[in-house]
C-alpha cells in the first residue's frame, strides 16, 4: 500500500516520518530517565503506594511520548 502515486515521495515521507519517530523517543527516554530519581523518592517517603508510583511513572511517559509525537 502506498501513501502518494510518486514513489519518491513515499521515501521520503517514511524518512521524515522515522525521523520524527526517532526524535519523539530520545525526547521521551530522556523524560524517563529524569523520572526515574523522581519515582524513587517518591517510593522512599511513602512506601505505601508503590503501585500508584509505577503507574504515575507509565503515564507520564507515555503521556510525554503522544504529546512530543503532536507537536513534533
């Protein structure tokens, strides 16, 4: 299946497409890795809820990985 009859233009938009997609996941790695610090602190001053910290961690990333793939 093809986006555009041009088959140039089909490479180029899968380029430019993976380019985005490269940038939305260092961005959202780098998010990630700031959370993590973030999440042990988190843990340490109330160990009770370790699950909602976990997931408070998921969301967040995937949360900044759909908001960097809109705006990118």
């Amino acid at each position: 299946m093809t986006l555009f009859k041009n088959p140039l233009i089909n490479i180029i938009f899968i380029i430019f497409m993976s380019a985005v997609f490269n940038r939305c996941f260092i961005i959202a790695g780098f998010i990630s890795i700031l959370l993590v610090p973030v999440s042990m602190i988190l843990l340490l001053s109330d160990p009770n809820y370790v699950i909602e910290t976990i997931l408070l961690l998921a969301s967040v990333q995937w949360g900044s990985v759909i908001v960097l793939f809109l705006f990118m």
